[in-house]
C-alpha cells in the first residue's frame, strides 16, 4: 500500500527540512508552518517517493526524508507518472491536485555539489491543496479518479 514515510518542514525557503510528527495541511495554503505554505500559488506542498531518495544513497550519499527540502516523503506511489491535474488523497481528509512535476534549479544544491545529480528536479512533484486536514507518517496515499 503507498503511504506517507515522512511529514518534514522548515521555517524558511532554501533549506533542509527536518521531520514532525504531524502536519496540519490548510486548504489552499499548505502545511502549517512550513515556509512553501504561501496561499493561492501552485507549489503548496512538494513530495519526493523514497525510491528516488534510494537512487542517490546508491550513488553513495547519506541522505533520508527531508534532506531534498519536500514536504513529504511517500513509499508505493510512482509520483513522477502523475500527469498534472491528478488528484491525491492524502491520510483520510486531505485532497490534493498534481501541478508541476520536477522544477527548474537555479542555483545547483549542496546535494548536487556532492553527487554531480539530484533526483528533487527531475522526480518531485508538487501540489495544490483542495481539502485541508492532519497528516501521520504511515498515512495512506491514493490517487483518486478524476
């Protein structure tokens, strides 16, 4: 079953996030307390899928949930094959629409420093929030019919 490894956030842009124990998703806005959580834009939250983490500790980084600044970590779901305008349902209240897969990194990461790559550009996805509520880690993610 594809669920929720981890909830990570940081009070401000360009940063690592670090894991919580639980987030408070606000419709339209975002995870509360995060610094991506800035209204009506597209990017409100970003996930990354621990398969894509694995790809750069093969490539001999020690890097876990967080460290590619997403919001959420998953397991089961092949983000990347989300077309934009999919919906998600993340836990049991929180919906969420798929718009913008990867993103354009203007100035290169001390991931990609390190490796000479990073999975977050190519393999993130990012979302709007259509329904607000909490999150755990192991929370369930589907994709829901259109």
């Amino acid at each position: 079953m594809s669920h929720i490894v981890s909830l990570n956030t940081s009070p401000r842009k360009g940063e690592r996030k670090k894991p919580v124990d639980s987030a408070l998703v606000l419709e339209n806005h975002g995870i509360d307390g995060d610094a991506h959580a800035s209204g009506n834009w597209h990017r409100q939250v970003s996930l990354l899928a621990t398969e894509s983490i694995e790809k750069m500790r093969a490539m001999g980084l020690n890097v876990g949930p967080g460290d590619f600044a997403e919001n959420i970590t998953t397991q089961g779901i092949d983000l990347v094959s989300l077309p934009i305008g999919a919906r998600l349902r993340l836990g049991h209240e929180v919906e969420a629409e798929v718009t913008q897969i990867g993103k354009t990194c203007h100035a290169r990461c001390a991931i990609y420093e390190q490796a000479g790559d990073c999975v977050m550009p190519r393999e993130g996805i990012f979302v709007k929030i259509l329904r607000g509520g909490t999150l755990l880690p192991g929370d369930p993610v589907a994709r829901l019919p259109l």
